[in-house]
C-alpha cells in the first residue's frame, strides 16, 4: 500500500487513537506522505511504519503525545540539534501537541524527507 491507511491492522490503529492526539498524528502522517510520496505504509512494532527501500520512519502514539523513531545518529537533518528539549534518545522525538504547535510543517517535512530519502 502507497501512502493511504487501507490495511485493516494500521485502520484499527489509527482509529483507535485517543481524540486529544489524533489531529498531531493526522498532521504528521500528512506532511510525512508530502514529504515523501511514494512510501508505503504498514505496521511494525505495532505502530505506523513509512517505508521507502531499507529506510524506515516510525511513528507511534503515546500518553505524552507522539513520537517519530527510526533513523541514525545525525540523520534527521539536524531537527534534533534544533529542538534538543523533544529528543528522547538515540533517533527518537517526543513531540507532546503543544511542542509541535511550534514547530513549523515544513521543518517536520524535512525530518521525514532526511529520514527517508538520504
């Protein structure tokens, strides 16, 4: 599957998100298919997983908000060095939804975009 929630599994995933969180996951399920159109989308680790090649951007939603994991040290094309205060370890971000409320669409683009592509 291309971009689009069809597979039942990541449906049930996806609806069952608590109100409070759903519009930042639906924000960053956008601007990470904009940001690269031909992934394909699955679940891994039972969360989201955006697949292009071996690259893999994960994307999980918890009590604090949501969390995008997936890439090497130094390859989130410096959204880390950035906003220091939302890394929660070795390639994961913490965003609660006032943290990403500041946070600009394309600066989250471009994280997907180097987690991805490079």
């Amino acid at each position: 599957m291309t971009g689009d929630i069809e597979d039942r599994a990541l449906r049930g995933y996806v609806e069952s998100i608590a109100p409070e969180h759903r519009a930042l996951f639906d924000r960053l399920h956008r601007l990470i298919l904009v940001a690269a159109p031909e992934v394909t989308v699955g679940l891994s680790y039972k969360m989201p997983t955006y697949k292009m090649g071996k690259r893999r951007l994960y994307l999980g939603v918890w009590r604090h908000g949501v969390s995008l994991y997936g890439w090497q040290s130094g390859g989130d094309g410096g959204f880390s060095a950035r906003h220091p205060g939302l890394k929660a370890g070795k390639g994961t971000i913490r965003l609660r939804p006032e943290d990403a409320a500041n946070i600009a669409d394309e600066e989250i683009a471009d994280l997907a975009r180097s987690v991805l592509k490079t």
